[in-house]
C-alpha cells in the first residue's frame, strides 16, 4: 500500500504539470510530426514528468551525489520517480543519462 502512495503522489503531480503547463493548449493526439519523433522537451508528457520531479524532489536540494533509493525515502517517491529527477541532476553535471522520454 506504501509503494502505491509513492506513485499516487507523482501522478497527482504529473497531472497538475499538463494542467498547468498546457491546459490553454489544444490536446494532442499524436507525438509524432511528419513520421518524426518530437523532441523530448517539445514533448507534453515530458514536460509534465520533469515538472512532477521537480516539484516533488527540488533540483537545487538534490544536487549532491545521491541514489535512488535515498532520494525516493527522502522524498516519499517511488524510486522510478526519484530517477527523473535524478537523470536532470546527472545530465546538467555533464553526465551520460538514460532518455526519460
């Protein structure tokens, strides 16, 4: 039930950054233009699950070296989320990051 939590949690955020970050836009069908992908930051869902992060986990508290795991009890996150945050961190250091796309 705890684990559930943690994700209910980055979901309401997730859903309150397209309200607020897109609701005076038309709604999207298809992520793709011209059989292209849309870059990641051009991208709603993106820009949605980085507000979430942030807004849960603040970038300029979680700049020091940390895990996963730390940064998900810290927060009260799952620890898929604590990654979002942390692949923002790891990519403004200049690190190689996997896509959150």
């Amino acid at each position: 039930a705890h684990v559930k939590k943690k994700g209910v949690r980055m979901t309401i955020a997730h859903e309150l950054g397209h309200f607020l970050l897109h609701s005076h836009q038309p709604p999207k069908i298809c992520r793709t233009v011209a059989s292209k992908e849309i870059p990641a930051y051009k991208s709603s869902k993106w820009q949605a699950k980085v507000f979430a992060a942030e807004l849960l986990m603040p970038y300029d508290k979680n700049k020091a070296d940390t895990t996963p795991a730390s940064l998900a009890k810290a927060y009260g996150v799952s620890e898929e989320a604590a990654m979002v945050q942390l692949s923002i961190i790891r990519k403004e250091k200049g690190e190689k990051v996997m896509d959150i796309a």
